[in-house]
C-alpha cells in the first residue's frame, strides 16, 4: 500500500460508524473504508445500477454504458488520481462506486418526475436519497437498518460538490441520525470523487453518443477542447481506423483532463499549506480542480453535449415518455397502496408525508426495466423508445 500524504483520510483515525460493532464482526483483514467499498459493491441497491439509465433509456445495445458501469469507469479514474496524490484510494473508490445509487429509474427524468410528485410532502433528490438508501433503506443486517458505513464515507456522499446550505428532507434526516458536518468541505477523497464523475461522463458520453449515431466528429470537432484532442490523435495515429482514432481520442482526452486536476489540486494543496483532513474540511473552498482554462474548455464541452446529446430530441421524447411512467406509478401508488408488493404494503405509513416518501422509496428504487413492466401491470399500456 502506498503512504498516505498527512492531509488524506486515515480509516484508523475514522470518526467511526453509528452503529457500534464489535470486533468480531469484522470478516478479513480490512480496513474501516475497505469495508465501507466492498458493503457498498456487495449491496442491492448497487447491482440494481445495471439496469438503470445513464444516457440512454433502456439500451438495447450491449455496448453503451449503464449507471453500474459509468460507477466503475468512475472508481477507476477516482482510484489513479487519489494514488497519484497520495490520498485513501478505498474512500475513493467508494465514494465513486455509491455516487449514482439514489438515482431513480430513467436518470433525470425520473428524478425530475419524482421531485414533482413529491413536492407536496418535500421534494426528492437523489444525492440525498443516496444517503436514505445507504443509512436506512439497505437492510443486509440483523441488528440495524442501512449499510453503516463510516462517518467519513457518508460524509463524502453528502457533500462531494460541496458544503449543503439548505439540504432538503431526505439529507436532513440523515444528518439528524448521524451529523455530518454539512456546512464545511468534505475530505480530498470526496472532491476526487466529483471531479473523476465529471470526467468520465464528459468523455464517454462522447464515446456513446456517435455509436448511438446522434453526435458526429463533425459536430464535435467545433469544440475547442475536442479539436486539439483529435489534431494530435491524427498526427501521432496517421493512417489508422476512424473508429479507433475515436476510441484513441476518449483516452487520450481522459489523461489530459486528469493530468491537469493533478497539477492544479498539487498547486492549491501547497497554497492552501492544508496538514491533515481536518484542515482541508476548514480550508473554505475547493482543493481539488481543474486549472482555470481546462475549467473552461470542460464547461465549454458540457455546453456542447446540453445541446446536442442531452437534450437532442430523440433524448427528449424518451425522457418525456419516462417522465410519464414515474409520475404514473407514483399516483397509483399513492391511489392505492395495495398495487405495491406485499412486502411494501405491510410497512406503510399511515400518516404524512411518510406516506409518500415510503411509496417514493419503492419507485426510486426501480430500474427501468422494473417500472415499465409495473407501469404495464398496474396502469396500462404505454410508448416508449424501442428496446423495452
């Protein structure tokens, strides 16, 4: 293992987890954050990732990315940068591994649904139903509900873009079982873990969205950032397949990008003169990032893939059509609660708004393939985009 710089969290100096456990409970020779990674990759609500949107609804190709495998690419980027600073590299890939596990099905558009819908008893957001899954959803074990994982790990979910002002319901609960310091900056494991998700979707969002045929190297090489990358590509790859100069441009873009957060966080760690974690949490302000003009390029990039991936129109017919699936279970559930599974109904709350957030619980936890055969069953038929 390599050694930890003194500002990286330390798994023996952890602040521990909320539910006491003894010794003995400990299975292999593992540290508290390794423990934390591999509860989460052992999780239901983790596997569930393989079948819930990250660009495209319900893909009927084996090749474009899922939320499971967009985690995994996430960890991998997460993992090199946090070794290459020194930092915990199991915090990390945790980090990256749970990020996306409170997405309900159909990425934002469900989210978007479900906000809607619940916002009568408070609204929804996924960052914090990550939390609400992980801390009390989650059931694996006897004696508690949730995963409990340690303070640090909760913490970086909570507040990997950030200090959380005006957390919602969901994040306030968790905060109340469990305080995490919501106002301050989270570890530098944390700040990794954003930036890694940044980067991975950027690039193989790219990657995805010409094999899916709705971006063309034409249209992309108007981005500055992407052309640079595609000149040097062609020069050092002359004569090679345009499908593997593409596949060669991705990569190439991804070291590019990660080499200049390494660069930049190294030039702000050393400003900053941050000794331990604790300094770095009060250090007021982002440690990991981008340099001012690859900030730029990327959001430059983000703009482009806004306009013309995100919200092509074929994207928004499908997220139209999903919209309408979520908010459609949701109102039957809530119309009649004995639509749900037996084991959800014995649980329901009599009174509001726990109610609805329980039945939110159940749709959020869908994947898409789950609610569009529910939505069949308990409401009726439905057009989606072929592949279902």
């Amino acid at each position: 293992m390599s050694v930890l710089a003194p500002y990286a969290a330390d798994p023996a100096a952890s602040r521990g987890r909320l539910h006491r456990e003894s010794d003995g409970a400990a299975r292999g020779p593992r540290d508290a954050f390794q423990r934390d990674r591999d509860r989460i990759i052992h999780s239901i609500a983790f596997r569930r990732l393989r079948h819930k949107t990250q660009v495209f609804l319900a893909p009927d190709g084996d090749h474009f990315r899922v939320r499971l495998t967009h985690s995994l690419e996430v960890a991998q980027i997460g993992r090199t940068i946090a070794r290459t600073l020194g930092l915990n590299e199991d915090l990390t890939e945790a980090l990256c591994l749970a990020h996306d596990i409170g997405h309900p099905p159909f990425g934002h558009a469900g989210e978007e649904a479900l906000k809607a819908a619940m916002m009568p008893q408070g609204g929804f957001d996924h960052n914090a139903h990550t939390l609400r899954t992980l801390m009390v959803l989650e059931t694996p074990y006897p004696r508690w509900d949730g995963l409990n994982l340690t303070w640090e790990t909760l913490e970086g979910l909570a507040k990997h873009n950030g200090p959380l002002r005006t957390p919602g319901w969901a994040m306030r609960e968790a905060d109340a079982a469990f305080p995490l310091d919501l106002g301050r900056w989270p570890s530098l494991e944390a700040q990794v873990a954003a930036l890694a998700d940044d980067i991975a979707y950027d690039n193989h969002d790219i990657d995805d969205g010409v094999r899916a045929g709705l971006l063309s190297m034409e249209q992309l090489l108007e981005v500055p950032l992407i052309a640079e990358g595609w000149a040097d590509v062609v020069d050092r790859c002359d004569g090679c397949r345009p499908d593997r100069l593409r596949a060669e441009l991705v990569r190439a873009q991804i070291g590019r990008m990660v080499n200049d957060l390494i660069a930049e966080t190294r030039r702000r760690i050393g400003e900053s003169g941050v000794k331990n974690v604790e300094e770095v949490r009060a250090a007021g302000r982002a440690l990991v990032g981008f340099s001012d003009a690859m900030r730029d390029a990327e959001r430059t990039l983000k703009r482009f893939m806004y306009a013309n991936l995100y919200h092509h129109p074929s994207q928004l017919a499908a997220a139209s059509a999903a919209r309408h699936v979520v908010s459609g279970l949701f109102a039957a559930y809530q119309g009649d609660p004995s639509l749900m599974p037996p084991e959800w109904l014995a649980t329901l709350p009599a009174d509001e708004p726990a109610r609805s957030r329980h039945i939110a619980d159940f749709v959020a936890g869908m994947t898409d393939r789950y609610a569009i055969s529910r939505y069949r069953e308990v409401v009726g038929p439905v057009d989606m985009p072929e592949g279902f």
